[in-house]
C-alpha cells in the first residue's frame, strides 16, 4: 500500500515531478512531462503498477524502514533522506535535474557512518502500470521499452532480474557514493547520453541557489514561504510557461470516495493567482512567461476561453477512467484528462483579468496583445456576465447564479475600466462604468440574505460558500462594510471544522448537493487561508495569525500541503503538492507581515 499523502516528498525538474515516500519508494512519475502517462503509478494501485524502492535492504517479510530523517538540502527541491540501522547510517540524494534534454531521476547513495547493506528495486510498468516492458542490456546499459517509451537505467551496482524487477545488492561504508539514473528516451532515438550524477548535482543545487536568490521576501515566515515558492517554480512547465495545479492526478478529496480528479493541467484560475504570488515575491520572469502561455493557448478563440488547458495550450482534455488500477487506498476511479475544461465558469475571466492587471500595475513590460485580449474577453461577459454557470469548484450539477462568478465579472470590468484609465488601452468607457454598476448592484439585492447578513453562495440560496471570503480581497466592497464582516462571521459560524478550518461549501454526506456528487471532503486549505486574511483585514489579525499558524503546522516535515484537509481522519487529503494550497499561503504571509501580526 502506498504511504499516507504526506509521507511523500516531491522532486522534479519543471517539466514532470516525482513523489517519494519516506521508506525510499518513488510510487508517481509520469515521462516525459507532467501529464504523461506514468512509468510509476503504485500511488494509485500496488507494487505491480510500477515503483522504484531504494533502502537499507531488509527482509521480504516486513515493511521497508521509513528515514529517520529527511529534508531538503537548504532551499533547493534536492531530498535527503537518511536511515540510522543496527549497522550504520546511510543517506539517499534524489533529485531531478533542470534539463533541456533527457529527463532524468538520479539517486545517489551515500555511506556516513557503519556498513550498510543496501538494495535497489525497479519496477517499471508503462501506461499507468499496465504494461511491461522488455527490459534488456543494450550496450552494458539496462533498457526498457514499450511502445513510444524507453526508460534507461543506469548504475555502477551490480544488477540482476527476478520476478519482472531489477535489483541491485550492494554495502555502502562511510565516503562510498553509489549511483542510480533512469533516463527518459522515445523508443525510436538512440540511446540518451551517459548521466553524470555528480556534476547533476552540483549543477542542481546551484540552480537553486540562484533562483531562490531572486526572492525579495525576507519577513518572519520566510522558511515557509520559500518552500512554497520552491513548489510553485517545480510545477511550473519550462518549455512553455504553464503551471499545473498538481503533479498528481486522483488523490482523493474523500478517502474511499469518488471524488477524484486529474490536476495535471493548467487552470487558468490556480495559474493567475500563482502569477500573483509570483509577482509579489520578486519572480517576474516566471509571470512573463505565464502571460505568454496565456495569449498563446487563448489565441484566435478569446470568445471560447476554457477554464483549463494542457501544459502546452491544449484544448481537448478527454477525461477517461483506468479501471484497472484500484485507487489510491481503494478510491476510485482513477481519472485521466478533465471533463471540466468545457465548462462554463464567469469567474475565469475576473483572475485573468486580474492577473494582467497585477502584472500592468508591476511593471511588466506592456504587450499589446495582452491589452487587446483583455478588451475581448469583456465584450464577452457583457453579453454573457448574467447567465448562470458552474462556478469556481466546477459543480457537476444545474448551472446556477454563483455570487462568486458574478463578483468576479466585476472585477474583470473594474480591472479593464482601470486599464483604460491609464492611457493603455481603448474602450466604451462611460458604456462600461455602467456595466461595473449594474453587475454590482444585481450581486448587492440578490446574491445578498438581508435576514443573516450575509451573501450567500447563489441567488435565491440560502447554503453560504467560502469563495465568498475574497469579496473584500477583490475591491468589491470594503473589508469595513457590515455585509462583508457578516459573511466572514456567517462562514465561520457554519462552514468551519471542528478544528476550524473552513469546507468550500456544505456537502449533504451520502447524496448528491449543489456539486452533483455523493460523499463529502475535507477542509479546503485555500479557503482557510482566505479566511486567515480576512480576518486580518477586518482587524482581527491576533485570530488571523493564529489561523495562520494552524494552517502552517498541518504541512508535512518537508512543508508541503496536498489541497484538503480531512479533520476527521487528521491527514491530507486532495491531489498533491497542490498550488491552490501553496500561493495563499504566501498571499496571508505578506499579509500578515505588513500588518505586523506575526510572532507571539
């Protein structure tokens, strides 16, 4: 069985990522790019789906050990994991280093104290574990093919075959250093370069060292931040710019549960708000190249903008089920692709439109492409701001009229109406400072329960919904504002956990809600952070903080955050690392910082 969700460290090399548990096993990589088809995916099934396992050798009958220890090696994406034995210590470097040829996962084994017997497991099983390769030598090096796909392994060890595994038997003393590579390769090239595990590294870590450089945050909660940053940078798609919500697909939002889903794409929604974050911390490169990926995969279709896309800009995202793979802790089906791209949800069109107005407003250099998509995507929602849609958590049920969707079509007019103010765009201004007050208006009287004071999730509703918190964060009304601070009152009052974390919005348990499915989730961590900065901006920063800090001790030892939190089983849940978690997180640090509220 695969480890609990935050047993897993991720590597990678922003172009796909690997998920390593504590005991040494890499059960997730897809090759060669972030949604590819996995060459591990014991994550989602058993061993026989595919896995490489790398400990001090124990026998057959028992647990591998998990690692004493493990951290990344100061702020790089390099894991070191080490394992105190009745013989010694020894220390596992795995890492994938940035490339521009061959993906590769190296893993370097080091002695530190003792004799350490040591062995090696690979288990390689394309398409998601369902088929075996022939694996054969080919030149003194082991090789696996199938189909389109070969994976070369390489290693100093002594290797040998049993059961449709490769193995390596070997002892590390104190200084011994035994590396490990597979290489990704199309079945149809030849073979790929030899690695050079040594000179990866090192080229690894000053990679790193350099990026992390950029950073212009240097407040209290710093550590957590970087991390974060760290983890946004690794899901980011080099060649293209693109960000992924998660390197992971169907993690579940409910152990046992049906609530599965792919996150190996780009949403236009999770990407914006990471160009926010990134901006904010110094990372104007990665938000240039983000708003490039935009106007290519939007272009000569800006009508017809999907809520997602593929890393590169794809469109069709079919979504599939491989029923051959029981699910992780048996929660199926495991899904492939994402039915939800076609949907129609308003508020896309608000975070991107913010999300090039943020970059304006920082100084990114002008493009007029940029200023030209945005005044298309208005004329867009002003014939279509007023129909109902699917919304932020992309319902499976009726479309309604989510206040949230309609709050964010504000903030698309706003944003442009401001672009146009500035002397960088043309537009119908007077004609669209209406639109901005007749869309403010129809949220006011009917997204509004004048009984509770509160808004509430959809007109004519009365459930609540925590992306109601970010009405104060976009401008649309002032965090002082009786109908704001009733809202935040309301959601906590009955949105929150018992541990006080907030849910998206409520679930009936075993039928079917607003969102179309049976079950429930967990806490969803963004909405608990959104709720951390309304706090703070309302003036309750004492509580904000602590909120804060709660949030922050549910990372796991590497501080990494999956997308849920489930309060009752008191463990992560949702598709990880998720980037949905990670960028409000640093969005409530700089708030936090500013205010002050921090420490104590």
């Amino acid at each position: 069985m695969a480890g609990r969700i935050e047993d897993y460290a991720l590597i990678g090399d922003m172009q796909t990522a690997a998920l390593v548990c504590r005991d040494g096993t890499v059960d997730w990589l897809c090759l060669p790019r972030f949604d590819s088809h996995a060459v591990f995916a014991g994550l989602l099934g058993t061993e026989d789906h595919g896995f490489w396992r790398l400990g001090p050798a124990h026998a057959a009958d028992i647990e591998p050990p998990a690692a004493t220890r493990r951290s990344y090696r100061g702020e790089s994406l390099i894991l070191e994991s080490e394992w105190d034995t009745p013989r010694g210590t020894v220390r596992v470097i795995d890492f994938m280093p940035p490339r521009d040829g061959a993906p590769q996962l190296i893993r370097i084994v080091e002695g530190v104290t003792g004799r350490v017997p040591m062995r090696s497991m690979l288990r390689m099983r394309f398409s998601y574990g369902r088929v075996v390769p022939w694996v054969h030598k080919y030149e003194g090096r082991t090789v696996a093919v199938a189909g389109p796909d070969s994976v070369w392994f390489d290693t100093q060890a002594e290797t040998y075959g049993k059961a449709l595994t490769t193995y390596a038997d070997f002892t590390v003393a104190p200084g011994d250093r035994v590396a490990f590579t597979i290489s990704w390769q199309p079945s149809h090239k030849e073979q790929p370069p030899m690695p050079e595990p040594e000179q990866s590294l090192e080229a690894a870590e000053d990679f790193w060292r350099e990026w992390v450089g950029h950073c212009t945050y240097h407040g209290p909660y710093r550590e957590a931040v970087i991390r974060s940053l760290i983890t946004l940078k690794a899901l980011t798609y080099a060649p293209t710019g693109g960000i992924v919500a998660a390197p992971t697909t169907s993690l579940p939002e409910e152990i046992g549960g049906v609530r599965n889903w792919d996150y190996r794409y780009t949403w236009l929604r999770d990407a914006a708000i990471t160009l926010s974050s990134l901006l904010r911390t110094g990372y104007r490169d990665e938000a240039r190249a983000w708003r490039e990926w935009l106007l290519r995969a939007v272009a000569g279709d800006p009508e017809n903008l999907q809520i997602m896309y593929g890393i590169a800009g794809e469109r069709e995202l079919g979504e599939a089920e491989l029923d051959w793979l029981p699910g992780y802790e048996n929660s199926a089906p495991v899904r492939v692709g994402n039915g939800a791209a076609h949907q129609l949800q308003l508020d896309v069109y608000g975070e991107v439109t913010e999300a090039l107005h943020l970059a304006h407003m920082t100084g990114l250099a002008r493009n007029d492409y940029a200023s030209l998509l945005q005044l298309k995507l208005i004329r867009y929602l002003e014939q279509h701001w007023h129909e109902p849609d699917e919304g932020i958590w992309e319902v499976r049920g009726p479309r309604r009229h989510f206040v949230h969707s309609k709050v964010m079509a504000w903030v698309a007019v706003d944003r442009t109406i401001k672009l146009i103010e500035s002397g960088d765009a043309d537009g119908p201004l007077e004609k669209w400072r209406e639109l901005r007050d007749v869309i403010h208006r129809d949220v006011c009287e009917k997204g509004y329960d004048k009984e509770r004071n509160t808004f509430t999730q959809s007109y004519g509703s009365k459930e609540l919904d925590a992306s109601l918190l970010l009405i104060p964060q976009m401008g649309f009304l002032p965090p002082d504002d009786k109908r704001v601070i009733g809202t935040i009152e309301a959601i906590q009052r009955e949105l929150s956990t018992s541990d006080g974390f907030i849910l998206r919005y409520p679930t009936l348990g075993g039928s079917e809600g607003v969102d179309g499915l049976p079950g429930d989730e967990g806490a969803f961590l963004a909405c608990s952070f959104w709720m951390a900065d309304d706090l703070a901006m309302i003036g309750r920063v004492d509580e904000a903080r602590k909120l804060f800090e709660k949030l922050l001790a549910l990372r796991n030892d590497l501080g990494l955050l999956a997308e849920e939190w489930d309060s009752r089983l008191q463990r992560q849940v949702g598709n990880f690392p998720q980037a949905f978690s990670h960028v409000p997180l640093i969005d409530t640090a700089l708030r936090l910082t500013a205010s002050g509220a921090y420490g104590g």
